[in-house]
C-alpha cells in the first residue's frame, strides 16, 4: 500500500487533519508543529489528540511527518537564535510525545558566512543538546529527521555528505551519554532538493538511492518529500511545481514511490496545490503505484 499525504494546516486540529486525509484517500499527513514564520504553539487540546490517536489507528495510518518552523537556523551566527532553536525543538518532542512513534522534520540551516563546516557542527551540537535534554532518548518513540536541502544560499545539508557529517558529529558530541541516536535520528529526502541540489533523479535514480545508501544508510531514511520541480537540474534554487508539471515530471516521481528501497516509506506532497489538486494528485499517484 502507498503510504502518501500531505501538508496540511493545523489550525483545526489533530483530528480535522485526520480527516481532511482520509478525504483524499491519505493515510498520513504533515503539519508545522506552530506558527512556520514565528515560532509561537497553540495549548495542545489532549481530548482532540485522544481522539485523533484513536482515528489514526482505526484507520491505520502510517507516521506522520511533523514539520519545524522554518525560523529554526540551528547554525546561525547569533547565540540567540541558536538558543530559540534548541529551545523550541525541545518544546516541539515535548508536544509531539503526545502523539506516538511520529516523525520530525527540519531543515538543518544556514551557516550565515560561517562556512559549511562550521554550519555542521553548530547543528550537530544542536541536535546532540536536544538528545540530552531527555537524557538521550526522546519521548514518544519521536524520530527527528534531517532534512536533505537544495543548496541555496548558505544551506547546510546540500549534499548526502554534510547529512552524514551532522549525524556523525552528534554522535560523536554524545559518545559519554547513553542514547537513542541509532533509532531516533533519521533523514527525510526531498525530491525537488535533491534534483536541485544536483541529484539527477530521473535518469539515475537507482544510482543516487545506491549514493545515499553508501553515504548515509538507507536505513536512516524514513520519509520523503514527493515534489516536482520549478527549476531546470542542479539549479540550486528550492522552488516545488506540481506533480507533472515541472523539471522532473511525473514519469521519474512514479519511479521513485515505486522504488524498491523506497516504496514503504511515507510520502509527503508539498506542491503548490489546494485540496482538490492534492486529491488528483494522490489519486494518480495510487493508480501508479504497483506494490
């Protein structure tokens, strides 16, 4: 079975969102965890969570895929906004513990002229102090996912080898406390980002799915973001286009949620639609699937 949803506003709640999936004959979903331009989170509604988590395993969804707000920069320059990152992801697996065994995605940031290198190892450190804030294992069976990025402008996380950088160097800034990094840290591939970024998915997709295997582990993947592209190969520029409707067209996105190494994971639309566009889209997507 495919495994595909959507972004979905939150504003109603955990349950609306179940079922404005189960509408377009989704069985997973991804949200911002609180406002994606600020940073503030609404008082969670436990009986909505009570009776979403109920829904969810009626209908048997597969994880959902949280988002972080997109003024997380966990390797800025200033310590400020560092501090705001980490406090708010803490916050976020404190609130996401609410609703078991989901994903967490975020972008890993931009190095603001620090260099790349310095950009890694403030996420590394970032991520590590979010570990240890729980003592090394986060609550709710959470998987924090490091999202695979396009490359534009100072972005951290343009190649499968600064994901694997950041996963090794917060292992290595946690070796003296026990924890759950084996399971709980993971990667989420963008389709439109790595095209951008340099992936060439549509003639080589067994050999980039065999590059990320050898650099980081198919094992850490545990989502994916199905996205076309506005943007012509390598193009660095992050800018999403409807399935079919942009550089790497549909053809080459059936192949990936068909993909062998790839097929069980979830999938997550974020193109430029609305809710009619994403059911045509699911809806094409599930007649093309063929497991």
């Amino acid at each position: 079975m495919l495994h595909i949803g959507y972004h979905e506003s939150s504003s109603d709640g955990y349950l609306a969102m179940g079922k404005e999936a189960l509408s377009v004959q989704a069985d997973t979903f991804a949200f911002f965890t609180r406002n994606p331009r600020g940073g503030q989170a609404k008082p969670l509604n436990m009986d909505d969570i009570a009776a979403f988590n109920t829904f969810a395993a009626d209908h048997q969804f597969a994880p959902l895929v949280a988002h972080a707000p997109y003024t997380l920069n966990p390797c800025a320059l200033d310590p400020g906004l560092r501090d705001f990152a980490r406090n708010t992801m803490i916050d976020d697996m404190k609130r996401l513990a609410a609703t078991p065994g989901n994903l967490y995605n975020f972008h890993p940031g931009s190095h603001v002229k620090q260099g790349a290198e310095v950009g890694i190892a403030l996420t590394a450190q970032h991520l590590a102090a979010v570990f240890s804030a729980f003592g090394g294992t986060l609550p709710g069976n959470t998987t924090i996912l490091i999202e695979t990025m396009a490359g534009k402008g100072s972005e951290i996380g343009r190649s499968f080898e600064e994901v694997r950088a950041i996963i090794d160097q917060t292992y290595d800034a946690m070796k003296d406390m026990p924890h759950s990094l084996d399971t709980q840290l993971g990667v989420c591939l963008d389709t439109c980002h790595v095209w951008d970024g340099g992936y060439d998915i549509v003639n080589n997709l067994d050999g980039v799915i065999s590059n990320f295997d050898s650099v980081i582990g198919l094992g850490r993947l545990k989502a994916i973001h199905l996205n076309d592209s506005m943007n012509p190969f390598e193009s660095h520029k992050d800018r999403h286009a409807c399935i079919g409707k942009g550089s790497i067209g549909a053809e080459a996105l059936i192949r990936v949620i068909n993909h062998e190494a790839l097929y069980t994971l979830p999938f997550i639309l974020e193109t430029p639609n609305e809710h009619d566009g994403y059911k045509a889209e699911i809806e094409l997507l599930r007649n093309a699937f063929t497991h």
